[in-house]
C-alpha cells in the first residue's frame, strides 16, 4: 500500500485534520521502511540461544510484532531524516488543501 492510496482512503475534512493524517500515515510508512529493515535483519540473525525462543508461534507471529513496532517507531520519532520528510509532507498537504478551498 503506497502513501497515495492510504492518504485517499481517509479523506479528510479541515485541513489541520489532513496536515495530521499526512504526519501520521508519512510515519507509518517512514517506519515500516527504516525500523522494519533492522527488526527483520535482526529476527533473520543466527543469534538465537538454547533458552527464552518462543518456538513456532514466535517464528510465525513475530514478523507481524515487528511491523506494529516499526509503525510505531516511525509516528513517534521526530528528528533527522523523518521529521524532514513529515515536514515535506506537511507543507503540501497544507498547500493541497489552501488550494481546495479557493476553488470552492
């Protein structure tokens, strides 16, 4: 799912509400990318000892875990590369939005 489609789907009505949903969806979707990449290079590593594996449920269930935490992640960091790009994000959302409205 590409970040046109998932900002389509929700279709907001202000546009401090879209300027919200675009910050939060960009951090979905920045996280899925950065902090998925290094939860699965970490559950694909041979580092696993004798005790405290969960067996076949870990192995199964794990991978969607590490999906919700790279979310997450993504929403909540605010620095660096992903507060740029939410910015970016930000500004033409805001600028799709002033536009809407002198249409109208």
């Amino acid at each position: 799912m590409n970040v046109e489609s998932m900002l389509s789907a929700t279709a907001p009505t202000t546009g401090t509400d879209q300027v919200r949903r675009v910050k939060e969806t960009t951090g979905r979707v920045i996280g899925s990318v950065f902090f998925g990449t290094l939860l699965k290079a970490m559950r694909e590593s041979s580092l696993k000892g004798e005790y405290g594996h969960g067996g076949r449920g870990e192995e199964v269930f794990t991978a969607q875990l590490h999906g919700l935490i790279a979310e997450e992640l993504g929403m909540t960091i605010q620095r660096g590369p992903m507060a740029a790009i939410s910015r970016q994000f930000s500004r033409q959302a805001e600028l799709m939005g002033a536009g809407a409205q002198t249409k109208q």
